[in-house]
C-alpha cells in the first residue's frame, strides 16, 4: 500500500483526488487538509464521498505527513515550494499540482510568477511530470512538477508533429478553451455564474503563466519552437479543447499514421480515426486525452484537436498517473473508470 497526503482537500484538484484514489487498489489516503474546514468530515463537505472516505480534514503542516510515503499538493502556486524541502528530506515523495517546479529557468518563473522561489535547488531536480515524454524519469523521480491543464493538452497534440520535424516550429498556434473548474473553487466574481454563463471570452492574450511552460517543454524536442496561446473562458464546467494549428506540407493519411505509431503504447491518449472532431464530453471526468489531426492541403497547415478534463488528466488524473509511476505501481491501477456521458 502507498500512504498518501493530499494538501488543499478541499479544492477542485483536491477532491478529484480523493474521488479517484478512493477506489484505487493500493493507495491509503492518510491525511488530507483543508485550513477553512479542519475537523469536519470529508464526506460532510463533499457528498460523493459519503461511505467512501471516513477521513477527516487536517490542519496543513509538515508534522501531519510523517506516515505518508507521498504527498500531493493540490493548493495554489507558492504552497508546495515551502514543505517541500522537508518532505523530501524525511524521505517522502512529492507531486506539485501547481507550478513552483516546472519552469527550470528560476529567474523566468520569478518574472511569471511574482514572488521569489523558497527552493531554488530543488527546481533542478524537479521532474516534469508529463509521463508520454518523461515515464523513465518520472519512475525514478522524488519531487514531481504536474504539467497545467492547457500545456498537457497543447503539448500532446505538438509531441509527433515537433519529434518528426514536420512542422515549421515556430509557426504554432494554440487557440484553447477551458471550463470554469480551471480558476478553482475559491469565490471570484469573473467565475460567477452570471458571468460565465452564455458567453464566451478570451483572456491573458498578451501573456499566460502557461505560455512560458508550453514552451520550455516544446523546446526540449525542437529548440526553435514557438508558439502563440490565447486561452478562452467556456460556459462549462469541466474540459479543455485544444485546437493547434502548424505550418508544413504533409498529407493526412502520412500524419494519420504517425499519431497512431506515436501513440500507440499510450494507455491515455486516443488517436481519433481520420476526420475526427473529437468533444470534451468524450473525456468527462477520465483519464484521456483525445486527439484527432487535420491536413489541410491547400493551406499547408495541420490542425490538432485535443481534449482532455481539466481536473482528470489535466490535474489530478495525472498526478495519479505519475504517483503509481513513483511507486513502481501499473501505471493505469486505479484510472481505468470510463468517461460521463452525456
Ligand atoms: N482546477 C484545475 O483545473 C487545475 C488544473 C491543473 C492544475 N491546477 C493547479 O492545482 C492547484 C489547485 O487547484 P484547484 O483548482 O484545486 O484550487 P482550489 O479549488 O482553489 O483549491 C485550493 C486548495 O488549497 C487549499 N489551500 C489554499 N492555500 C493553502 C495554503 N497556503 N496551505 C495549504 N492549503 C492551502 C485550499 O483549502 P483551505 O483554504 O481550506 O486550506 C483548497 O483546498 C493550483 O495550483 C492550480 O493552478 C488546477
């Protein structure tokens, strides 16, 4: 059995955790924390979990994660960089959901980020967790960055186009759209519902905190890769729609086949037949990512389509995904539940 922690138990990625690793063969969640909801029952504040966790939350701290041989942080950016020191000098591994690790270049993630880094020298050794590029090191791993939502669905649709040079690299673009899950549970007024709903609206075209990260990654399989990223606000829950565009000249059957040779020992990304629009219904609430790719002949540009639920393996899906790999577990136990539908 592996004894977990889950930091910020009370937010979306939080309790996506629980929801999955409470039917996940080998895990025991051993604490989990909540400062706004320390003492109640886990299941008094999530009803899903009624007869399924009978934890209750914990104050955070260092001290309360002596038993567990991982802890997830599930808490916002800032967070993790503070413990994790400690953690991983007690000998417990860790899994950061938020970006204090992902970014290697610390003065750059000074500039995105706002704030001095508390552990500059952990960065290095940092793996980032994106098991489709990474599994080998992920497997050996201590400290483990959790990719963001829009870079793991960008960077799985870019992956063989970028590996087999059929693209002109700098010429990327990642027109993204998110559900409102994607801000987090905490109360603001531009994810009120009468905000979001029946409407639709870009934001941070002229810089994302994701665009940096997209890119230092894009770059380890073609350094001259670039891209432009505007993300969208959805009048949706859940779900990421990736759509990407490249220049290069190719055909669609050529690029068919080499999506469906790239990843077909992937367990979690599924390469839609030709001429697919894959949805991110199809993805609701598992582990998939979908992707479907376009040539457009007269334009010479491909398109990717790529969906994913923002909290499955946008986040917590993942993070799962990359704890059973730090384990030595199956890399699939316990992700195998299918998608929602409708
Ligand atoms: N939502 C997504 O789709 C998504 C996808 C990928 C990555 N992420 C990243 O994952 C992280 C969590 O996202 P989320 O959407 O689950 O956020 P959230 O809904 O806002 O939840 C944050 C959680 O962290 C706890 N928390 C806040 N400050 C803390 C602190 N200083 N120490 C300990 N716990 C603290 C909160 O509970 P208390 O205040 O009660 O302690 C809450 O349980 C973020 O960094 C986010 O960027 C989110």
């Amino acid at each position: 059995m592996v004894n977990v922690g889950i930091v910020g138990g009370t937010g979306y990625t939080g309790v996506e955790l629980l929801r999955i690793l409470s039917s996940h063969p080998q895990v025991n969640v051993e604490v989990i924390t909540s400062r706004s909801n320390a003492g109640k029952p886990v299941a008094e504040v999530f009803h899903n979990l009624r007869g399924m966790a009978e934890l209750r939350f914990n104050e955070p701290g260092v001290d309360s994660y002596q038993n567990c041989d991982l802890v997830f942080f599930a808490t916002p950016n800032n967070t993790a960089m503070e413990q994790a020191e400690a953690l991983l000098s007690s000998g417990i591994k860790v899994i950061d959901l938020a970006a204090d690790f992902r970014i290697k270049d610390v003065g750059l993630w000074e500039k995105w980020y706002g704030v001095t880094h508390a552990c500059p020298d952990l960065v290095d050794q940092a793996v980032y967790g994106l098991p489709e590029l990474n599994r080998d090191a992920i497997r050996e791993a201590d400290l483990v960055a959790n990719p963001g939502c829009y870079p793991t669905s960008v960077i799985l649709a870019l992956l063989p186009l970028l590996e087999q040079n059929l693209i002109d690299p700098a010429s990327i673009i990642a027109d993204c759209k998110s559900g409102v899950s994607g801000a987090g549970r905490s109360a603001s007024a531009a994810t009120a519902f009468c905000e979001v709903t029946e409407s639709v609206k870009a934001y941070a075209v002229d810089g994302h905190r994701h665009l940096p990260e997209i890119r230092q990654i894009l770059q380890t399989v073609n350094k001259d890769a670039d891209l432009v990223f505007t993300p969208h606000l959805m009048p949706m829950i859940r779900g990421i729609h990736a759509t990407v565009y490249a220049d290069g000249k190719g055909s669609s059957e050529k690029v068919q086949q080499i999506f469906e040779d790239y990843y077909s020992n992937e367990p979690f990304v599924d390469v839609m037949p030709v001429a697919s629009h894959p949805e991110t219904r199809s993805v609701k609430g598992a582990n998939h990512c979908r992707i479907a790719v376009h040539y457009l002949p007269e334009s010479n540009k491909y398109v990717v389509l790529s969906v994913i639920d923002n909290l499955v393996k946008g986040a917590a899906g993942q993070a799962i995904q990359n704890m059973n790999l730090m384990s030595g577990l199956d890399e699939t136990t316990g992700l195998d539940a299918l998608e929602i539908m409708p």
